[in-house]
C-alpha cells in the first residue's frame, strides 16, 4: 500500500520537491576548509593521523585573502551550473559559517567572517540554487566517540575517552538548525555520512529530518543519514535522492516497486576532494560524456572543485569548467530538463529526451551510416546542434532492408553526402543531434 499524506503518495510529494532538481542536471560541489593548507585532501587529518594540536596551525593561519565566492560564482554559472553545494562543516569539524555553539570556525581564524554567508548572496545573485553538505562526523567535537574512522582511532589515551553522545547530536541539531534559519532558502541540506551502527535513529534523523522541513519545507535532504529510498514507503529520513559517489550507476535508479528516483552522481575533477597541489585531472570530454551519461539514466552530476588555501579554484578545474561550459552554451538543451529516452543504448553513444524532441549525443564515429534502431517512422528531422545543419535520414544506402543485419523498423543517420561515406564529427566531445517528427 502506498502512503498517502493529504491525498498526495509520499513519492508524488518528492517527485513535485524535486522537479527543479531533476532539470538543472548539473551542480557545484565544493570541498573547502583549513586542510586546504596542508594540500593533501579533506581527510589528511585521519590519513596521517594527526592530532588535534599538530592540525591547530592550519586553524590559526587560515587567510584566504582571494575568496572572492562571487567569482565562484560567475565559475559556476558560466560552467552552466545550477545549484552549488558547500561543505558548511567537513569530517575535522572546521566550520566555515559563524556557529553559535563552536569557537572551531572561520570567524575565529585571520579569515575573520562568516564565509558561508557570502557564498549564499554570491551564488543565489547568479540565480544558482545553494546547499550545505554538513558532516556528520566530527573529528574535533569532543563528545564525538572515537570510532573507526576517527584520526585517533587506536590510540590507548583517545580510546579511554568518555563522551556524551546525546551532547553531540545536541551540537549536531543546533548547528543544522543554525544553517537551515539563518541564510535564507536553502535548497539542499546534504548529510555525510553513516556507517555501521550510526545510521538513521542513531543521529535522531526523523527529528533532524522534520526539524528541517519546518523551516524549509521545499529544502531537499540527500541519503546518506540512512534508510532506503527504495522501499516503497521509505522512512522520513531516506532522502530526495540518491548520491552515488565516483560513480556513474549502470541504468536508471528505481524504487521497488520500479518508480525511477532522482539520483545524483558527485565526482571529482581530480582525485580529491579538497584541494590537492599534486594531482591528476579528468578531461573536459570525461566530464562532459559524464554529464550527458548521467542525464541518459535520468540522474544529475555534481562535480566538485577544492578551491586553494587563498580561496581560489584551481586554474586546472577552471580550464575544464569553461570547456564544458562552452559545450554546454550549444548544447545545453540536450542536458536541462532532459532525461532517458525509452530507447536501448545506441552503439556510437547515448539518447536524452525531452517531450517529444530525443537528442543522439554521438560520441564514436561510425562507419559510414549510424543505426537508429526502431525509430523508423518516429522521427524524420535532424539537425546539428553545433551548427544548426541538417543531418540526413532514410533507409540504409544499399536498399538495406533485405540484408540480415538491417530491421525493418531500423531508420539510418548520415552526417553528410554522399550518405554511405564516413563524415567526421564536428564535436570532439559529443556530437549532438536534435531529431524530431515534423
Ligand atoms: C565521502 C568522504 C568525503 C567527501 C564525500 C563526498 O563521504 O568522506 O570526504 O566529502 O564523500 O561525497
């Protein structure tokens, strides 16, 4: 039996919350705090077990004189995102907004203010929605137990320590509290995250869940306090969507009863996520094939960026932000609003759909002609998005449909004249065609 609240099913109420979500398709993550400064990721901390005293120093130097978060901003917007996402606090406890329940924040440090608060005016004056990743984990707080994957796990003295779990999720709430009431509308508050037995209840989830929603009734909350979105009656808590991490899942996200759920792959530019001075970065054609794969399967992308210890974002991430915001100025109405089409996966690359209009994003040239397999019939106009030119639809060039491998419902694409001859694809990245019925 599906749940019905106010004569509307809990799925159709997050459907309805999450439809702005579902056509933006591609968001800012961004991973940013004091371990900036030691440059070797968010988690060094835990990695090289550092102790609270030895990490200090990044605390009482952190003075990032370029952040300029409304060139974040303008990043973000001209990369053709839509929503932006910012670790208010990570794993270490560093918070980046002015908390009335810590001393451990960016006031307190040279950066001296609230850098949250104007990230929030910066990104909503482009029209970008904003949210908070707030962490669960808290490596500082002290009635934080010393679980696995605290930095000070093993260590007889951190062992022994006594806490206060209920003091701790008390901190938890009111800080979540702080960051749903004092910056406006919030778009997404994104929870990281459970593991073994903290999980759900464990974190007072139901309570932290309502308590969000009476302030922000629109707000969309992510999954990873725990639950399962995929039963059919999910607990409150489950979540909007799905949040697979570096990785792209192999289809379509359904419930169990086989409702497609918003899902949101977030992935890395490079192999961290804060900021790295060493690493490897993924190409813009990676990124953009990421993006038009996830929209195929009706998912979002939040890619992330770990801006530096003075508040920049690497000029390697920007470079590749700009290509795949130049691809995106031509092709965008292939991204937003689009999701799968009910159509197999084409060999030479992938199919998104909006109403009527399907898009083929040809990613592998083919030789000569490109199958459209059962679209016969369906679809009788192409054009180019790049350009704006015809592509040319038809039978196959060789009075085809005798032949074993041609089907009667196969139609047959050629980028040019003569049609059996193989054209080069004016896209490196992804060759968009619109096609419609007239
Ligand atoms: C993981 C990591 C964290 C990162 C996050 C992004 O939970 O612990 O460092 O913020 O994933 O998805």
């Amino acid at each position: 039996m599906v749940l019905q609240l106010f004569g509307q099913s809990m799925y159709d109420q997050r459907q309805e919350r999450t439809e702005w979500f579902r056509d933006a398709r591609f968001g800012m993550f961004i991973h940013w705090g004091i371990y900036a400064i030691p440059a070797r990721g968010e988690w060094v901390r835990n990695q090289e077990r550092i102790s609270l005293e030895d990490y200090q120093p990044y605390f009482d130097s952190f003075n990032p004189v370029d952040y300029n978060p409304k060139e974040w901003a303008r990043i973000a917007k001209e990369a053709g995102m839509k929503y932006a996402v910012i670790t208010a606090k990570h794993h270490d406890g560093f918070c980046l907004f002015d908390s009335r329940y810590t001393d451990y924040k960016a006031t307190n440090t040279p950066a001296g203010r609230d850098l949250i608060r104007e990230f929030v005016d910066a990104f909503r004056a482009q029209g970008i929605k904003v949210g908070f990743y707030y962490s669960l984990i808290d490596w500082h707080h002290p009635d934080y137990p010393n679980v696995g994957n605290h930095p000070m796990a093993g260590q007889p003295e951190w062992d022994k320590k006594k806490y206060n779990w209920d003091n701790y999720l008390k901190y938890m709430h009111k800080q979540v509290e702080e960051l749903v009431t004092n910056y406006g509308k919030i778009d997404i508050m994104w929870f990281d995250y459970s593991f073994e037995a903290y999980q759900g209840e464990k974190w007072k989830a139901s309570e932290l869940v309502q308590m969000v929603r009476k302030y922000q009734p629109g707000i969309l909350v992510d999954n990873r306090l725990g639950g399962n979105m995929e039963m059919e009656n999910p607990q409150l808590y489950a979540g909007d969507f799905e949040g697979p991490e570096q990785i792209i899942p192999s289809e379509t996200v359904v419930d169990e009863l086989g409702r497609p759920i918003p899902w949101e792959s977030c992935v890395t530019l490079n192999n961290a996520w804060g900021y790295e001075r060493y690493s490897t970065y993924k190409s813009s054609t990676d990124i953009i094939r990421t993006l038009v794969n996830c929209v195929s399967k009706n998912g979002n992308l939040l890619l992330n960026v770990g801006p530096d210890a003075l508040g920049n974002i690497p000029t390697a991430s920007k470079n590749i932000l700009q290509e795949v915001g130049a691809w995106l100025k031509t092709n965008g109405e292939s991204i937003y609003g689009c999701g799968p089409a009910n159509l197999a996966k084409p060999e030479w690359g992938w199919y998104t759909q909006r109403g009527d209009t399907l898009y083929a994003h040809i990613l592998e040239q083919s030789i000569g002609q490109y199958y459209l397999k059962t679209l016969k019939g369906n679809v009788n106009q192409g054009r180019m998005l790049i350009d704006g030119s015809e592509v040319h639809l038809g039978e196959f060039w060789n009075g085809g449909t005798a032949k074993p491998f041609v089907a009667k419902d196969d139609l047959f694409m050629s980028l040019g004249k003569p049609i059996q001859v193989t054209h080069p694809l004016p896209d490196k990245h992804d060759s968009v065609v619109r096609l419609i019925k007239k």
